[in-house]
C-alpha cells in the first residue's frame, strides 16, 4: 500500500513543479493574477483544472487512442488557434493605458465566469498537456492495473493537488513587490506572455 500511495504522491508531485514551468497555462494563470487579482486567477486555474481532471480521464480510459485518429490533428490546429487569440487578446495595444498611469486607475476585470471559461478552453485545447499526464502516468497505470480503484484515485489526487498548486503560486504572485513590478513593467510583461503564448501555438502546428 505505501509503494502505491508513494507513486501517487510522486505523480502528484511531478505535476504540481510542472505549474512552474513555461507553458500556456501557466502563463495566462499568472498573467491573470497579476493583473486582476487572486480571485480571477483562481478562477482561470480552476477552469483549467476541471480541463486537466478531464484530459487525465481520457489517458486513463482511452489513452493514446484519440491522439491515432485520422481527424486529432484537427485538435491541433484549433488548438493553435485558440492560443494565438490568447496571446492577441493579452498583447499591449496601442490606445491601452500607460504603464504609470495604471497604478491609479481602476483594473479592468473580466467576469468570473468568463475567465474560469476561457481557463476551461486553454486546458482542454492544451494537447501538450494531455500528452504530459500520459508520460507521468503511463507507468504507474500499467504497473498497477489489477487495482481498479488505482485510476480514480490517482486522477482524483492530480485534480486536488492541482488546485492546491494554483493557490500557492497565485497567492504568491499577490506580494506587494511582485505587483509592483508588474505595474512598472506591464507592457514589457504582457506583450512577453503573448509573444510566448504565439511561440506555442506555432509550435503545435510545425511538430
């Protein structure tokens, strides 16, 4: 039982230093929260998450069978697309607010709903992101598959895990000299995200 426990944890773990690192999720969870506030990047996080706790049901289910269709690269391609209309909904525009004069105007926030939507879409489109939790979790799904509870558990734990991950590194991004920073140097920051969030979305279509 604790060598079972101890490839969940691991698997868990894994996934949680993968909020850190470069990817679209990551980087429209981050710009959110520092350019709207804890609340909405929770709400950008969560949509993602409901779209990661689906992406792990179907490697747990289907597994590599939908990525073999003649009709996934379609998948790809709007994918790609829904990335390139992040990254030119993010990008500065030309009558937006100076950096200074940010800091006294009000922040103009997005619903919601919209946002845990728009989190939703960036995940679920987020090929990459299936493939990964298929790589995490190929070896412990195959190592105990006469467990039938094994799948649930681990796809259950990755939802919850997280989620926990996202309230630390957006709570994180709400420190004062972080926030700061953001105010100096936004459009330097956000036309960064979106350069990167188009870098993605070139990427899927060429490999």
């Amino acid at each position: 039982m604790s060598e079972i426990i101890l490839s969940i944890l691991s698997v868990c773990g894994m996934m949680v230093l993968s909020q850190i690192s470069p990817g679209p999720d990551v980087f429209f969870v981050f710009r959110t929260s520092l350019a709207q506030g804890y609340k909405r990047g929770l709400a950008v996080a969560f949509g993602i998450n409901i779209g990661a706790f689906i992406q792990g049901v179907v490697v747990c289910t289907l597994g590599a069978y939908v990525l073999e269709q003649r009709w996934s690269h379609w998948l790809i391609y709007a994918a790609a697309a829904w990335l390139t209309y992040l990254a030119w909904k993010i990008f500065p525009k030309p009558h937006s607010a100076a950096a200074g004069e940010l800091s006294s105007l009000p922040a103009e926030k997005e619903s919601i709903p919209s946002l845990l939507l728009q989190g939703f879409l960036c995940n679920i489109f987020n090929i990459k992101c299936l493939l990964f939790i298929m790589s995490l979790s190929a070896n412990p799904l195959r190592s105990h598959a006469t467990l039938s509870w094994y799948a649930p558990a681990l796809v259950g734990s990755l939802f919850i895990t997280n989620m926990l991950g996202w309230c630390l590194w957006s709570g994180l991004l709400q420190l004062p000299p972080l926030r700061a920073a953001y105010l100096r140097h936004i459009r330097f920051i956000d036309g960064f995200f979106a350069l990167f969030l188009f870098v993605f979305a070139l990427l899927l279509i060429v490999h």
